[in-house]
C-alpha cells in the first residue's frame, strides 16, 4: 500500500434538508459510496459509522443543521469525498 491510501482525508458537512439523514438520504450515502474503491467513515457527536450501512447511518441521529464528518481512505478517497460533500451540500436532491 502506498503513502497516499494510507493517509486519511476528512471533511466536515452541515445537514441541510429539514429531515435531517433519514432512510432516503441515508440510502443515498449508502449508494454513492458504493461507487467507490475506498473507505468511508461518517460521524456525528461521538459515533462513527461506515457510509456503506444505511441502519448505522441512521444510528447517528442526525437532524437538520447536525454537523457531520466524513473521513475517508483508499484509492479514490478524493473522488469519494468531494461526491459525498457534493449530495450532502445539495441536499440529498430533495
């Protein structure tokens, strides 16, 4: 494994929508991340989840104007990342 899959980019996010990270936007974080040869973290308060199991996802209570962070490692961690950020800022399309 090379230095640049080792190191651990983060970047934080403020919910947007009114439901906060519900099932649909959850199953969104879930689907994206999928996409990707990397590994995401997303946290909130004092939990860290996987991005790709939507049931922790939900676990992390998350309502509108929660701040989250997202870490993430692994070959396409900069594409992964921005494309998360990118749904969470657009509100999950809603």
């Amino acid at each position: 494994m090379n230095q640049n899959q080792e190191t651990t980019i983060f970047v934080t996010c403020i919910i947007p929508n009114i439901k906060g990270l519900h099932a649909r936007a959850a199953a969104k974080i879930v689907s994206l991340s999928s996409q990707f040869d990397c590994n995401m973290i997303v946290s909130h308060k004092n939990k860290s989840v996987s991005s790709l199991s939507l049931i922790k996802l939900l676990t992390l209570d998350a309502p509108k104007g929660s701040e989250i962070t997202i870490s993430a490692t692994g070959k396409q961690k900069e594409c992964a990342i921005k494309k998360i950020q990118e749904l969470i800022l657009n509100g999950f399309g809603e």
